[in-house]
C-alpha cells in the first residue's frame, strides 16, 4: 500500500510512537505475515535505523516470549522479514537473545533454524561474532554448530576468534557433550587453518 511509504520519512522515534499507535507489536500473526510481505517489496527499502527499529517492534517481545515452537505464521514472518533485513535483525533479536538469562530454549532453536535455513553468509558471520562476544554457555553451543554446518567461508580474524574462544573455555566445558561435538566440527570442517 502506497501508505508504507511514510515509513522511510519517519525518525526512529517517530517509527516507535507508530508501531505503538498501530499496536504492532501485538496485532495477530496472520496479519505480521501481510505486513512483513509487504516490507520486503516496499521501494525504496527501509534504512538500516528504520528496519532495525521495525525487528525490535515487530518481533523482539514475541520472540523473547516463545514457550513453544513459533507458530508457522510468526515462522514466515520471521523468514520473511529475514530474507530483506536480515543485518539489522541480527542485531536487534539475535544479541537480545544471547543476552537473556535462562535457558532460552526456543529461542535458541528458532536462531539455529534461521541461521540454517534463512541468513546469507555475511549475516551468519554475524551472528558467530555476537556469539562471540559473550561468554559460551550450554544454551550457545548449537548456534555455533548452526553456523558451522553452514560450511561457510569464515574470515580469519573471525576463525582466530572462534579457535581461541574456544580453547580458553575448554576447562568450563569437560564434561560437555555439545561442546566436544563443536571442537570435532571446527576440526573437521576448517581441519586446514587448523594448527
């Protein structure tokens, strides 16, 4: 609709106080799927603030709320909105994500779904570096694996990183199951860049 527009003039502060007025952050699911299909199409696409602003809005309390598996209407919206904005949704749900406490189950397999089925390489790269950034858990551990059985082409830097990180955590993971099934893929997959 001709009215999406409105959305490349608004400030970030603008886009809120909209998304609030529209109450998009709790309209029905079926209606995210219609609104997403209609974000990806939309000409000149959104900026980096605007879309980031719209993941936050449209996703991040669903997302964060998930007690069960999504829905497979939050499921298309997701891959949708994915398939455009995928960086700066990285950077809103992904890093909200690896920062709640607990356990985070779904959350964690809809990340890894995504990353398998969804991201392009360079967000997938962002998404190991998030990672990263914060310090190994349980919870973590199938990401990593999700971004490896990608078999993408990781920079060095980026690899560097992911070898130390993993070496400096060994002593927290002895008896890990997961964490022995990711060292045997880094072995595997990246067995020349290993030394």
């Amino acid at each position: 609709p001709p009215e999406l527009h409105v959305l490349n003039n608004c400030s970030p502060a603008q886009l809120e106080g909209l998304c609030s007025f529209l109450q998009l952050s709790t309209c029905p699911e079926h209606l995210l799927v219609r609104f997403c299909s209609w974000l990806v199409v939309l000409s000149p696409e959104l900026s980096y603030t605007s879309a980031a602003t719209l993941a936050q809005q449209l996703f991040l309390r669903r997302v964060l709320s998930l007690t069960q598996p999504p829905s497979r209407h939050l499921m298309a919206a997701l891959t949708s909105f994915c398939s455009k904005y995928s960086q700066p949704f990285c950077r809103v749900l992904v890093a909200a994500v690896l920062q709640e406490p607990g356990e985070g189950a779904e959350q964690t397999k809809l990340v890894c779904e995504l990353v398998e089925e969804c991201l392009e390489p360079d967000s997938v790269q962002l998404v190991l570096s998030q990672v990263l950034e914060v310090p190994l858990s349980e919870k973590l551990l199938p990401i990593v694996q999700a971004v490896l059985g990608r078999q993408e082409v990781l920079p060095p830097e980026l690899f560097d990183l992911l070898v130390l990180t993993l070496c400096r955590q060994a002593p927290a993971f002895s008896t890990s199951l997961s964490y022995a099934r990711l060292v045997m893929a880094v072995l595997t997959t990246y067995h020349s860049q290993v030394s």
